[in-house]
C-alpha cells in the first residue's frame, strides 16, 4: 500500500469529504515546506552559525533568538506568493505582514509561532513551529498593515486549521482540519511528511501534569489546591499518584500530552496578571486548544474555554490549562468554587 504523504491526505479529505477547499490544501503544504526548511536549520545548529542571540527584541521585548528571525522569514517567504493569504501575522512581529502587491491575495489568514520553546535551542531540547489559519472576512480593510489587524480578531472557534511541528528526534506534523487530528512525521530521504496516526485521541484520565513549579508562590488559590493534590498523591483526594513534566517549550508538552495523556498548565499568577496571562491567544492558545478539543481533550484559562474568547488585540495574552479533559474540568470546577 502506497505511503499516505500530507497532499495525499489533504487530497482525500477534499474528495471524500468535502471539508478542505484547495487553496486551504495548498496552505497547508506550502506551511509543511516551510516547517520542513526550519527542521533542516536546526538540524545543522552550530554548524549553520544559528545559535545564539540575534541581538535584537521581539514586540514582546523578549530577546530573539538567530533562529526565531530566520524561522520567520522561512514562513513569511514561504507564504507570501502562493495566492492563498491576504495575510500573515506572527508572535515575532508587531503588526501583520501584508501579501505584497506584486503577488495574488487570496481568502485566509496564517498566525504562526515561528519558533515555539526558543529558550530550549542552545540545549537542544524539542522545540517547535505553531500555526492557525482564518477565513479573511469579506470586506476586511487591508489597505495597512494597522487596519489589517482588525481581520484577525477572530474567536478561535473561526480557526478552519490549525497545527504544529515539533523539531525533536524526528520532526512531526500534527494537523486538524476541524475533523480530528492526524500526525505526519518527515521522511528526510523523500522530503515529504507522512501519515503515521489518524484520529488521535487524549487519554481522559492522566497521571501527568506539566506547569513550572518555581512560580507556585504567584498562583491562584485553585491552582494551588490541584496541584497540592496532586503533589499529595495516592494517600491525598485525587487517590492515585502524578509525575510532573516540564520541558518549558509548549509545543514538546503539549504533544506528549497528546500522545500519552495529561495536563499542561501556565495559569494566571501575580507576575502576568497585568499582561493577562503568558501565553499568546492567537498564536499559541487558540491553536494548541482547537487541537487538544479536536482529540477529545479540553482547553480553558481556567473561567472560560478558549476557543471562546474574542481577541481585543493581536498579541493578546491568556491563561492557559488544557488536556485530559477530566483533569481540566476538576480544574475549572475550582475556579468556579
């Protein structure tokens, strides 16, 4: 039986089924080469002089990283001429990025995260690309990128796909196209991803929970009271014991959470609270929760779903607390106490 690569899936999917326009099939393989060119730069690491500071900030104020700019620019070249977007906005830049004039402008939108878990490059721990496509509504002032903003507040119930690479011992794709959840892992030798799972699904009880237990001092009293049963084990309520994991790059939590069950959380604490959270909505939430729903699992800042919230601005900032679904709504049942 002849391998199933990305496009062929995408293929099928359109004819069987009818949910995948083509010039959305012709995005998402456009992002795939491009995921596929950030996977090969940090595969030569010090030997393509890519590591390291780039000296500069992102519109976050936080340093990037040589990869971060390159990463962005492999997606931003990648999709700009393809005639499918009518624009791009990233984590990496303060205002979208416009299809140049010179090229066709097309009906959807691409958010991404060029390089998820940046901090963990120089060490060489999984890191990762993060992505959500948009239908550009009718109408939508493109005339600027400043007016161009505007388009993109969308609640993450609009995403028409959403996806991840993540860069570790071998580089995966995991996509939804709003039915289910397929993974594809790169075959270096063919340069094409592959179908290795379809219709994943998270277990709904875990025994894992992944949250960076040094800012414990800063969190909510719910979040305090879960994890506190959690650290208490097989002798405290929750009646069985948990591991902690923690990587400090979503996109590598995120999946063995996908792949094995669990809970990733970055609740709000006293250090974000004026930011609104830590991690972005449009370009990590709202993906990453559109994902974790489609796998049967739940996604919440602890008050409200995610896919929820109607953005109020590009670089929005949440809570986040997602996986098992059982777990996340034990969760969520204490915030509402």
């Amino acid at each position: 039986m002849a391998q199933r690569t990305l496009a062929r899936y995408l293929t099928e999917e359109h004819r069987n089924k009818g949910r995948i326009p083509s010039n959305l099939k012709f995005l998402i393989e456009v992002v795939s080469r491009a995921c596929q060119a950030i996977s090969i730069a940090i595969g030569k690491g010090g030997l393509g002089g890519v590591l390291g500071e780039a000296g500069s900030d992102n519109v976050q104020g936080e340093a990037q990283k040589k990869l971060d700019v390159l990463s962005n620019e492999i997606l931003l070249e990648a999709n700009e001429w393809g005639g499918h977007l009518a624009a791009m906005a990233s984590e990496e830049m303060d205002l979208p990025h416009l299809v140049p004039h010179r090229f066709p402008k097309g009906e959807y939108l691409l958010t991404f995260d060029p390089l998820d878990g940046s901090s963990n490059i120089d060490v060489n721990v999984s890191i990762g690309t993060i992505f959500s496509v948009l239908k550009c509504p009718d109408g939508a002032d493109l005339s600027t990128p400043e007016a161009a903003e505007a388009a993109f507040l969308q609640p993450g119930t609009a995403q028409v796909a959403a996806g991840y690479a993540v860069y570790g011992p071998t580089t995966l794709l995991v996509l939804t196209v709003g039915d289910g959840v397929a993974v594809f892992t790169l075959d270096r030798e063919q340069g094409q991803f592959v179908l290795t799972q379809e219709n994943v699904q998270i277990p709904v009880e875990t025994r894992e929970f992944a949250i960076n237990m040094s800012n414990q001092r800063f969190w909510e009293a719910p979040v305090k009271r879960y994890v506190d049963e959690m650290v208490a084990g097989r002798t405290g309520p929750l009646g069985k014991d948990y591991n902690m994991r923690w990587v400090a790059s979503m996109v590598a939590d995120v999946h063995r959470i996908m792949t094995r069950g669990g809970i990733f959380m970055y609740p709000m604490d006293e250090k974000v609270r004026d930011k609104g959270g830590k991690l972005r909505l449009m370009y990590e939430a709202n993906p990453m929760a559109l994902l974790v729903e489609q796998a049967g699992g739940a996604a919440t800042t602890g008050r409200q779903r995610i896919l929820e919230i109607v953005p109020d601005s590009l670089h929005q900032r949440v809570p986040v607390i997602l996986g098992s679904k059982q777990e996340v709504e034990r969760v969520s049942a204490y915030h509402a106490a």
